[in-house]
C-alpha cells in the first residue's frame, strides 16, 4: 500500500472540448494539507471538479489513485463513500429540501454503502447539533431549506459544516475563502482546522494568503496554466503576497 | 378580515372539475388540481373574476409518466377590476406522455389595478414525454399587473452532481430534484396526497 492518500500522476483534462489540465502530479500524505494557488483561469477549479467527478469534464491522459485505488473509474457517489469531499466554490441552492432531509440522505447512503444501518432519529440530531456547533449555526439552520437564501459566508459555513457531518478522509476546498468576512473566514478556518487529523489530507485551492494564515499548509503548490510551476513550503505564499504570480514559474 | 378561503382539491380523472367558477367582489377561491400518474384527462376550468378583492389561487400538479394525455385549459377571466389571480402549474412527464396547458388570462376594457400572474412549469424527464404550454394574454385595459411565464426543462446536471458529491446515489438525487421542483405545488395538497406523489416519483 502506497504511504500516500492521494496520488495525481500527469493528469491532463478538458472542457468542452478545451485542455485545461496539461499534466499535473502531485502526491500527498496523511496528515498533510497542501495548498494549491494560482492566478484566474490556471485551472484550480477544473483539478476540484475532476477528482470529485463532474461528469462534463473528461480526463484525456494521467491517472489519479485514492487510498491506491483508480479514482477516476468511480461515480462522484462512490468517490464520496471512499472518504473525498468537495467544497463547492459556488454551492448550489436546492429550494424545497431542507438542510436536515440532505444531510440525511446523504449520511444514510453512506452509511448503507458501508453496510451500516441508517442513523436513529435521536442520533441523527445529536449528531446535527454537535456539528451545527462546530460552524456557529443556530436551531433554525437545520429547517432551512439548502443554501436558499444564504449570504455567501452562510453558504461557506454550510460547506464545513456538511464536511463535519460527512467526516471524509481527504477534503477538497474550492475557494472556500472567497466572499468571506473576517468572521466568517475564522469560523470556517477554526472548522476545517478541527477536523485536521493524522489520517486525513486536503487540499486547500486560493487565490489568496488571507485563507493560509489560518489554516496553515504544509506544502504549496502553484498553479499556472494547467501545470504546477512550483512546489515549495509555506514561504511559498509570503513569495506571491510580496512578487505575484507574474514572476514564478516559466 | 376575509371569511376563510374556500380550500377545493380536485383530482382530475377522478372528480369532475368544478366550476365555471363566479368570484364576487371580496370573494376568495383557492383551488389546487392534482393529476397522479396513469390519468389522462381533457379538463377546462373557467373563473370569472367580478368585483373588486376577489381572489384566485389556482395550484396544478400532474405526473404523467407512461403514455397518459393530460389537457389542462384554464381560463380566467378579469371582468372588474380590483381583483387577483394566481396560478401556478407544475409537473413531470415522463416515458411517452403528453402534456397541455392552455392559459387564457383575460382582463377587460375596465378591469383596472388588476393583477393576474400566471406560471406553467414542466420538468421532462424522457427523450420521448412531450409538454406544450400556451399562454395567452388578452388585456383590454392600461393599469395592471399581469404576467406569465412558462418553462420546459430538465433535471439541473449542476443540483445532481452537488448532491452526488455528498453521497447520495443518482437515483435518489433525482428524487430530491424532483421533490424540490415540484416543493411549491405539493405543499398545497394534504399529507397523505403529497406522500402518493412522492410514492409515485
């Protein structure tokens, strides 16, 4: 067994027909979270997308294995069940189904994916309340129907907090920081950094250090033109605060 | 203070649609039609609105899903003003069935500070399910609120992948769309009616 949750091996993707991804590599460890950066466009969202599975992206050439297993041959459903989890840049409004009846269904389905049985009604609650918590959300939240009407840092909280609830091994977050206020940016932060383990590895996708000074990577990646140009530590992104992205990479 | 709303469901194939309905002044009718799967109908509903606060919330919901034919016509007719009409009509079809809606919305020369919107919906589910929408707009007078819209879609691939994203199957993030699209009509019906629509789903 590989000592890496993730591996991304030359990984090149389309839309609509358009290269996006032109071979991206990168391998990450338990424990470890990496940062991707990189300016508008170098194809941060595409790599979210792709190793989540969204079906109108293909996959031209690479390969991406998860816990050693081939990734790309699951459905975004199973991916999930293996223990990804994305967090949506822009997280779809689903009017009439409430926050509670989501999480519901999608906790039981992974659950029966397991072979477990579905949570009891009283543990399903226990359960929403401790995580609601985690995110600053109050009773009302769960009533709520899915992110309709939610400001953008509401939206932002109700990713972390469907993260908590799912507890995946390997989290992806799409430009969770962007639209976020201050406040709004530490109760994410403090979630996400809660949910840090030595089992567990994600990726945190920025334009910005803002996001990166509280939850801290261990490795940065930048990103540019559908490759990485860079790989380095933390000082990476006090490089691109001072010099932008304009002079890394070729 | 109204008297409270005459609340009448019909199920088409099975009750006769009531009506021609005449709404006096101050007069409030709400009306949902329910069209379940293997019904197919041809039903004509007529409601005339006669003086001013008159009111009309009309609901429809159908599920056609084999080779039902469901024809819907609607017509409200605004002869004073003063008065306000609501419809809101949404379905699925599905497999080869075919779907109609007809909606006249006439206001008279007189008929000022009317205000009449209507709104025909139809989620299609299957490459060979049809649905038509016509709606009709005849207004005679200058001061008034009068609007329609009509749609033909299909399931959001965006919703899907979201919420296949958190684990849920294919199967059952349809279901949810479908309940989600069809949340605003189905919350008119009793409980029972609305647990045999998500049965038949």
């Amino acid at each position: 067994m590989s000592e890496y949750l993730l591996e991304i091996n030359d990984l090149h993707a389309s839309v609509s027909g358009k290269e996006i991804l032109k071979g991206v590599s990168l391998c990450i460890a338990p424990g470890e979270v990496h940062a991707v950066m990189g300016p508008n466009g170098a194809g941060k969202s595409t790599l979210s997308a792709v190793l989540a599975g969204r079906p109108d992206y293909e996959v031209t050439a690479g390969t991406v294995l998860f816990r050693g297993r081939d990734l790309l041959a699951l459905s975004p459903e199973e991916r999930s069940w293996a223990g990804l989890f994305l967090s949506f840049q822009y997280p779809v409004e689903i009017p009439g189904v409430s926050i509670t009846n989501f999480m519901k269904a999608a906790v039981n389905a992974r659950r029966k994916a397991r072979g477990l049985p579905e949570l009891s009604a009283a543990e399903f609650l226990k359960l929403m309340k401790e995580k609601m918590a985690l995110v600053q959300m109050k009773g009302e939240f769960a009533r709520r129907e899915l992110n309709v009407g939610f400001s953008g840092g509401e939206k932002k909280r109700n990713e972390i907090f469907q993260m908590a609830m799912i507890d995946p091994l390997f989290s992806i977050l799409d430009e969770t920081d962007s639209g976020l206020d201050v406040d709004a940016l530490r109760i994410v932060a403090d979630g996400v950094n809660a949910l840090r383990s030595p089992e567990k590895a994600a990726i945190v996708i920025t334009h910005y250090k803002r996001l990166l000074d509280y939850i801290r990577p261990d490795v940065v990646h930048i990103l540019k033109e559908g490759r990485i140009v860079r790989t380095g530590g933390p000082e990476l992104v006090e490089q691109i605060e001072k010099e932008g992205y304009e002079g890394i990479g070729a | 203070m109204k008297e409270s709303v005459p609340e009448l469901l019909c199920m088409l194939g099975r009750d006769a649609l009531p009506g021609p309905f005449r709404l006096e002044a101050g007069q409030a009718l709400r009306l949902t039609l329910l069209a379940l799967p293997g019904v197919s109908v041809d039903a004509s509903l007529e409601v005339q609105l006669l003086g001013p606060g008159a009111e009309l919330d009309l609901g429809g919901l159908y599920l056609c899903r084999s080779d039902e034919r469901v024809r819907l016509s609607v017509r409200v007719r605004h002869e004073a003003g003063g008065a306000v009409s609501h419809q809101l009509l949404k379905g699925i079809v599905d497999g080869t069935a075919r779907f109609s809606f007809d909606g006249l919305i006439y206001v008279a020369p007189d008929a000022q500070k009317t205000e009449a919107v209507q709104q025909n919906h139809s989620l299609l589910l299957s490459d060979s399910c049809q649905a038509e929408t016509r709606p009709q707009l005849e207004i005679y007078a200058d001061d008034v609120i009068c609007s329609h819209g009509a749609t033909l879609g299909h399931l959001n691939a965006d919703e899907q992948f979201y919420m296949r994203s958190r684990g849920i199957p294919e199967e059952e993030a349809r279901r949810l769309q479908m309940i989600s699209f069809l949340s605003p009509v189905l919350s008119r019906l009793p409980e029972a009616l609305q647990e045999e629509c998500l049965a038949a789903l």
